[in-house]
C-alpha cells in the first residue's frame, strides 16, 4: 500500500508534507558518509519505493539525472505487464545530444520492469521559446507529452547546483 510506504518516519518527513501539502519520505543518513554514499542510500530506499509502487499497465515517467541513474542501478528485475517508461526530460544541449547517457537510464529501469521505453528527444533546455513551442506542434513530439500526462508515477531528483555529486542536468 502506497499510504504505508510513505508514512512519516520522522520530523523533517512530517514538516515537509504540512508545508508542500505531498507524502514525504526523508531517507536518514549518516553526515559522515561520503556524498556518494548518502546518495546510494537514498537510491536504494527510492528503488525500493519504486518496486513497491509499480504494477501491471501502469507508466512511469521518469526524468533522468544522477540521482535516478543510482535508482535505476538499484532497481532489481520485476517483469511487468504492460508498463510503460516514458523520458520526461529532454536530454540534448549545446555539447552533446544525452542520448546515449538518458537512453542508459530510461533502459535499466525498463529493462528491469520489462517495460516498453519511450524517448523524449528534445532539448533539456531551448534557446529560443518559439522553437520549444514549434517542437510541441510535432505530432511525435505531442504522443509523448500525452503519454507524459497518463503517467501513473514520476521519479526524478531535484539536482543541485554547486553539490558534491554534479547534477547532469545542470552541468549541460
């Protein structure tokens, strides 16, 4: 049961839920371990709550990065039926398309609930706002915004700017 897994456990978790109004899970961690470490701790409490969460016909939206890339490699295999894993960032910028980094992600997750993977092959980020709104008129790029607004759960990480762990994200 969703409710059960996303019960306070302490008192950040319950702050955070009366502020933002969402369920919140807070993962302790020991301020001692390396950044590294605490972000595997993290991904594998989220890889547990995500095997939990995850049924038959259901889609995962799922926007890459590097915390969802430790995710993905903690996920262990659970074949599904007809789940569906759909790209909810775009993964190209000015230096490289992301392709190959954001395909890896969006595959282990798929691989490991035998799901069917769709890209989302656009820009993380535009120049131009009448470009972003030219690639949105793309009836392939508009299948996969409505398979993004089906989505049944979404995992992505937030990122930081100037963290111990670069956020992919950011640093394209």
């Amino acid at each position: 049961n969703l409710n059960d897994d996303f019960k306070p456990k302490n008192d950040l978790a319950t702050k955070l839920g009366d502020r933002f109004r969402v369920k919140a899970l807070v993962v302790p961690t020991n301020p001692r371990d390396s950044a590294l470490g605490r972000m595997q701790a993290v991904a594998r409490e989220a890889g547990v709550l995500l095997n939990n969460v995850m049924h038959d016909d259901m889609v995962l939206g799922v926007a890459w990065g590097s915390t969802v890339s430790e995710v993905a490699r903690q996920l262990p295999p659970r074949p599904l039926k007809n789940a569906l894993v759909v790209q909810l960032n775009g993964a190209g910028n000015a230096r490289h398309t992301g392709i190959p980094y954001s395909g890896a992600i969006l595959g282990q997750i798929a691989e490991a609930f035998s799901a069917q993977m769709i890209h989302f092959p656009v820009p993380a980020f535009f120049d131009r706002a009448t470009t972003k709104e030219a690639m949105w008129q793309e009836e392939s790029v508009r299948s996969v915004l409505k398979m993004q607004r089906v989505a049944d759960v979404a995992l992505f990480g937030i990122g930081a700017f100037g963290g111990a762990i670069p956020s992919h994200v950011y640093n394209g």
